[in-house]
C-alpha cells in the first residue's frame, strides 16, 4: 500500500491514495490553515470508522442480516501534551433493518473491535477503545 502527500501552500496538503484517490487536508486557522479540507486526526478516525464500518456491513451480509443502512459515530478525546495522540475512542453504530437479530449485530461489532479492524485494532495501542450500537428498524430477539 502506498500513499502520497503533496504539500499545496499554508497547511494545506493534498493526500493521493495508492488506488487513485484525493482528499484534502488543512489545518487549523491558529496553524496557518484555512479550514480547505479535514485535519490529518481527523482523518485517522475517519479511517477507522470506515474500517470498522465495512467490517460490520460485510459481516451482517455475510450472515443474511436484513441490513440497510450502517451509520458510524465516532468520539475521541485526545491527551493535552505534544504528540497529542488520542486517549480515548467511542464508535456507536447504528444499524437499520428489518428484522435484525441483536446478536447478530452484536458479533459483527465484536468481530470487527477484536478481530477484523486493523485500524481500531492498532490506535488501540494507544487509546482506550470502546463500541456500542443500536438498531433501528424491527429487530428480532
């Protein structure tokens, strides 16, 4: 896997994906950004939210889950002194279908914390991480 960051002016930064993909980093106005683009810790989380995201949709797929819609929330708090690494994750899931089985979701989350998410799995080193998830729709017991 390989990633290139190209330095556009200020803090500005264009972030180009081994697969072809662009996203645009900045950063805050304090630092010389011009909010143009998401923060590189921002886009840590956003990572491991789609990480864990797709880990927890393949999942429910795989095992038959009526599953329509996958939103990921995802909160962190940060320590106060340089390198400010996160202390602290939260990802809630909320997960929509008819007819889901509780159990079933609760073991796609699972998988994905313990086994499958390489993204949680290794800001895990570091930071305290923990899961939740709710369903929407009817669900099965």
């Amino acid at each position: 896997m390989k990633a290139r960051i190209k330095w556009v002016e200020e803090a500005t930064f264009l972030g180009e994906s081994g697969s072809g993909h662009a996203v645009v980093m900045d950063g805050p106005p304090e630092s010389g950004g011009r909010n143009l683009g998401v923060r590189p810790m921002e886009m840590l989380l956003l990572g491991m939210g789609g990480c864990a995201s797709f880990d927890v949709v393949h999942i429910l797929r795989k095992s038959r889950q009526p599953i329509t819609d996958c939103v990921a929330e995802i909160s962190a708090e940060r320590v106060d002194e340089e390198p400010k690494v996160f202390s602290k994750i939260h990802i809630h899931f909320i997960v929509t279908g008819d007819n889901l089985k509780d159990k079933q979701v609760a073991r796609a989350v699972s998988l994905s914390a313990e086994k499958y998410c390489s993204a949680s799995i290794m800001l895990g080193k570091t930071a305290e991480i923990s899961h939740s998830y709710e369903l929407r729709g009817s669900a099965d017991e």
